[in-house]
C-alpha cells in the first residue's frame, strides 16, 4: 500500500467512524427484506456500462436493499408534505423526489443511476421515474474554448451553473414540464437546439462529477448562485473506489471505447482510434493523470462526505462496503 493509500485509508476509517454506519456487503444485503427482483438477465446486459460486469448477484446484494431504503424514503416525504400542506391549509405541491448520484469518472456512475432508475420504476405504485445528467449542463465547447477551458472539461467551472440551478428550481417549484440541454458523447459537444424534457416525474435521479459540491464551490468569478445543486436533493449517493482502481477501469475504458465509438466518423476522438495499443494506453494514463485525477482530488473526492449513502467499490467493480450516514 503506497503512502497515498495509506492516507486515503485513513481518512475513510476517520470519517466511517463519526458519520456513518458501515455495513459489509452482507450485512447489507441482508437488509433487501422481502424486496423483489424486477430485472431479468437480458434487461440487465442492456443497461450495463463499458466494461462493467455487473451481475444480478450485485444487483440482489447492494440495489435491492437501496432500493428497499429509498422506498421508504420516498413514502416518509410524502408524510411530511401532507403535514405541511395541512399546515399551510393549501394544496402540496407535484414536486420530484431527487437522488444526488455522484463520483468520479469511470466509476461507473451511468451504469449505476440507469440500474437505480430501472429498480425503482418497478416499485409496486409504479413511479414516474426520470434519469437527467449534468453533461447536458457543461458549457458548449466553442465557450470552453473562448475561455480556455477544454482540457478542463468536467471541471466545476466548466458547467453552466445558473443553468443547471434553474432546472433543478423549477422541477422542485413544481413546474409541469422543464427542459435540459442533451450532450453528445460522439461529437463531445452540447447538441443545438436539441432537449430533454422532464414531465413532473415522482422520481428524478441527478447524475454528475459534482452535483454535491456545496454553493459558493464552483463556478465563474462573480457569477456563483447562492445555492446548490444538492439544495435540492431529498437523498444522495456518492460512488468510491481506490485511485488505482479508478484509474485502470478508465484506461480500460478508453481501449474499449477506441475499438468502438471512436471510429464513428462523427466521433471527437476519431483520430485516436488507430493508435498502437501502448500509445492508447499511454495516452489514457496521461490524461487521467493530468485531468482526472485532479478533478477528483480537488472537487469530487472532498464532497464524499456530504453523501447519505456511500458504495465503496472493489477492484472488481463490485461493492464491497456501503455507508449510511447517521440521521
């Protein structure tokens, strides 16, 4: 164990012990109860990730029993809001319940909100369940670039804050239909003239780099809200795992993605797509190392904390411990 390693053990021993409750894996799987699998094989292949082999025994050990958490979640806001209309003598607002998914690239945050939001769409009362996440929010690249920020891509300060602020506002202010702008994985940019729009769902899961980052963190210099993006989470999940780990599931990533996505012409990355495999890999360690990595130790890494549950993931990919904060 490097020294880094070392460092990072500790501070997770450190911050389990005051803050949390910290269950093995089967410690918490025993807590699905009685709750049901809804996905079938097939439907699982199709919602995994790159690279990810994720198995229905991990969906059975650690999403049920999230699953099971939410729901009753989700039922005791709803208690909460009759009280308060009853207290304000005025009809409750159609508002979404929001889960905050946050973690580092290659985590496999997608693989797991598409999951998460395919489990809970099957829930007996059978929610409205929608998946926004905030790459539809980054700034679109010709401003990136104008203000000299492409490499800095993901960072807090290259996403339209005010934007995504106004989105999550309005779908909590109980607006009937909000749009969020859709961001191309090929051409690497914001589609113009291109939108999601989120219809009053039950459910919305919010999935990003830094959603739980607290107001006044990022954005431009003089141009930060007073608010948060997690201001308006009812309950959020933060995806850990070792650096190394992070590391090599995103070099493995990008020799998948080059074998695959990057030869669509349309592709950004179209003239990586003939490298020799060692300069691929070499290239992926270089800009993990110069952009990712940093990401993660200055803005996401330190929002951990600020999660109410936390899945720590193996080198495997599979979770191995999950903590729950103390209410």
């Amino acid at each position: 164990m490097t020294h880094q390693m070392a460092l990072q053990h500790l501070d997770r021993v450190r911050v389990a012990d005051t803050m949390y409750r910290v269950f093995s894996r089967d410690q918490w799987a025993a807590l699905r109860a009685a709750t049901p699998l809804t996905l079938a094989p097939g439907e699982l292949a199709a919602l995994r990730g790159v690279n990810e082999a994720l198995s229905l025994d991990e969906v059975t050990d650690v999403y049920l029993p999230l699953s099971r958490l939410l729901n009753l979640h989700v039922a005791g806001q709803r208690g909460l809001r009759g009280v308060e209309s009853a207290f304000l003598g005025r009809p409750r607002i159609t508002a979404p319940y929001v889960i905050g998914t946050a973690g580092s690239v290659a985590v496999g945050k997608s693989t797991f909100a598409r999951v998460l939001c395919a489990l809970l769409s099957r829930w007996p009362e059978h929610p409205n369940v929608a998946l926004v996440t905030t790459d539809g929010f980054l700034y679109p690249n010709r401003v990136l670039e104008e203000r000299g920020l492409m490499r800095r891509k993901g960072f807090p300060e290259s996403y339209d804050l005010r934007r995504l602020i106004q989105f999550l506002a309005d779908l909590k202010g109980g607006e009937r239909r909000v749009a969020a702008p859709v961001y191309s994985h090929v051409s690497y940019d914001i589609i113009a003239d291109e939108w999601q729009v989120v219809e009053q769902p039950d459910i919305l899961v919010f999935e990003g780099l830094n959603v739980l980052q607290p107001a006044g963190f990022h954005g431009a210099p003089g141009h930060v809200p007073a608010v948060a993006a997690s201001d308006f989470f009812d309950f959020s999940i933060y995806l850990d795992a070792e650096d190394a780990s992070l590391e090599a599931w995103y070099v493995e990533r990008f020799l998948s993605l080059q074998r695959t996505a990057f030869r669509d012409p349309r592709s950004y990355f179209r003239r990586h797509s003939d490298l020799p495999e060692a300069e691929a890999r070499a290239l992926a360690r270089q800009i993990w190392s110069e952009i990712n990595l940093p990401n993660l130790r200055e803005n996401i890494l330190p929002t951990r904390e600020r999660a109410t549950v936390v899945l720590r993931k193996r080198p495997d990919h599979g979770v191995g411990e999950v903590w729950l904060r103390h209410i």
